[in-house]
C-alpha cells in the first residue's frame, strides 16, 4: 500500500512570513502533483513534477521532487492572505498494480493572517 | 465543455437505503475515479477506472460499487448506507500517465442518519 505523510496539518501564519509544506512517503512515485482546494469546491492542480529533483516555480511558490521521486515539498514565499487553503500532495504509482491511481496525502490547512 | 459533472449536490440517507451518486465527464479521459473526503484525512481512493469496462478497487472500495459502461459516465452505488459513510464524494478523471492532470467535480455532500 502506498501512502503519502503531509506536514504540518495545520499551519497559521502571518502574512509576509515563508512556510514549508512536506510531502513524504516510503514508495516511489512516477509524478507528484499539488492540489489546492477551496472550501465547497473540488481540488484544482497547483503543479505536476515528474523528475526526480525537478524545481517548478509557480510565482511565490517552488515545488520540488526528490531525487529518489518518494518525496516532495511546496515553498511559500512572502504569503498572502489570499494563499489561505487547503493544499493537497498527490503521488501516482508506479508498477502494474498501481498505474494510474492517485494517492493523496492528508492535506494541510493554511491561514495566513493579514 | 461542462468539465467534470456530479449529482447530487448534497443528500440525507437512512441508515439501511440505498443510492447511487452520479458522474460524467466530457473530456474523453480514460481514467476516472472516486475520492471521499473526512476531516484529517485528505482524499482517500475508494474506486478508480481506466477505462470502459475496467474498475479496481482503491484504498477504501468496501461498501461501494462502480461500473463504467461508457467512457463518459462513473455511477457509484452505495448498497446500505451506514453513517460511516456520511463524507463528501469527489469524482475525478484525467488522461492516463504519470503528468496527467485530474480534473475533480464539485463534490456530492452525503449525511447517513
């Protein structure tokens, strides 16, 4: 069974500080997405890493896949308000038994304080 | 394109009934899926497809049945609801690969009395 471990749960920042998100897991993935989701809405992708240690900037967001493509991270520079949600690290298998499935981790719920 | 639809938006169940949530998408994806959503818990597989015709179980598919007659339409069915079951349903589809983006529905809001 692959599973992904997000940390923190939760984190309450103010705005301007920079805050790291972890993604890890103990199974390789083929790609690792990031997801953000609204309260009331489905999921929407951030970003998709398919290399391992790809960096993906996204405006005051870096995204990075290990080496060994079982981990990932989401760096928020300078947070804004508007970045308040919750963010969602997703890997897809590798292998016959698990290609195509998308596995989620258990989010973390920022709230960035103006 | 209407992207990923689901009906209904929300629904209350007795302990016991049955019911079946509905999802269609018009991007000719080939791969479609079901996710529950609880508190702390992110989004957890019960059911996937990657295809017509082909459905595998996920990390959570007890109490649940799909089928995927189409490639447009994923019905899950819920035999006898039980209050565990009360969660927010997602369904979602994507191009098979590893860089394919998943395109989730609104989500159906279930409450098991």
């Amino acid at each position: 069974t692959q599973l992904l471990e997000q940390s923190p749960q939760f984190l309450s920042i103010q705005e301007g500080e920079n805050l790291t998100v972890y993604c890890n897991s103990s199974s390789v993935f083929s790609s690792l997405q990031w997801y953000r989701q609204e309260p009331g809405e489905g999921p929407v992708l951030l970003v998709t890493v398919v290399t391992g240690g790809e960096v993906k900037k996204l405006k005051r967001l870096t995204f990075q896949f290990g080496d060994a493509r079982k981990d990932s991270s989401l760096h928020i520079t300078a947070a804004q308000p508007g970045d308040t949600g919750l963010y969602l690290c997703a890997g897809r298998g590798v292998g016959s038994s698990n290609t195509g499935k998308l596995i989620f981790g258990q989010g973390t719920t920022l709230q960035v304080k103006p | 394109n209407a992207g990923v639809t689901q009906t209904p938006k929300f629904q209350v169940l007795k302990t016991g009934q049955s019911m079946t949530l509905q999802c269609a998408q018009d991007m000719n994806h080939e791969y479609m899926s079901w996710y529950r959503q609880d508190p702390g818990m992110g989004l957890r597989l019960i059911h996937y497809s990657v295809g017509a015709g082909i459905t595998d179980q996920g990390e959570v598919p007890n109490g649940y049945n799909v089928s995927r007659s189409t490639t447009e339409d994923f019905p899950l069915r819920l035999l006898s609801a039980a209050p565990s079951q009360t969660s927010v349903y997602f369904c979602a589809s994507s191009y098979v690969g590893p860089g394919g983006t998943q395109y989730f529905g609104p989500g159906t809001r279930l409450l098991v009395l």
